[in-house]
C-alpha cells in the first residue's frame, strides 16, 4: 500500500463497541490483515478492504482523530502545569483532512 499508516484508520476503541466480544473481534481482524500484509497474502483484497472502510467509516475516523488530537493537546498541558486550551483550531491530518477540533478547559 502507499499509504503505511492506513492501520490509524482502524482507530475504534473499545468503548466502541456493544461488547467485549465485538471488540476483540474487530481487534482479531485488524491483527489479521496486517499479518497478510506482511506475508504478502490476498494484497489487493486486503487493500480494497480497507479503501471500503476508510470510505465507510470517513467520518468515524476524524472524530477518532480529533478525539486523539485533543487528548494529547490535554495531556501536553497537564505535562507543562497549565489548563488544557479553550476554543477552536483547524488541525491539518496526516490523512489530508481538516477539520475543526474544539478545546475544552
């Protein structure tokens, strides 16, 4: 694949999920296609796959990315002693993709 970081697109947590056992499914099946990858079985299978959910999923995969985004600005203040920044940024993704992310304090 171009992209070698298509894996943050399979960025759903397991609070995601109705359960456990839907999670640890969908953990099985990320572990699964990057194992395929590597061994270089079913490649254009696997990469059509994940061009669908990455299509699927677009809106799931920013709100997870802004999720991240804002957790690490909070983390990065709560290292430095200050409180975590109030308002609005556009965030460029790695992805392509801008988006907005609101900071709370």
């Amino acid at each position: 694949m171009e992209d070698i970081l298509w894996f943050h697109s399979y960025n759903k947590r397991e609070e995601d999920f109705a359960s456990l056992r839907e999670y640890n499914d969908y953990l099985e099946e990320v572990e699964d296609m990057i194992f395929n990858l590597i061994e270089g079985v079913d490649v254009p299978a696997i990469e059509a796959k994940i061009a669908e959910y990455q299509r699927e999923n677009a809106e799931q995969i920013m709100n997870a990315h802004a999720r991240k985004a804002e957790e690490y600005a909070a983390a990065l203040a709560a290292s430095k002693g200050q409180p975590a920044q109030t308002g609005v940024d556009l965030v460029s993704l790695s992805s392509g993709f801008q988006i907005f992310l609101h900071f709370n304090s």
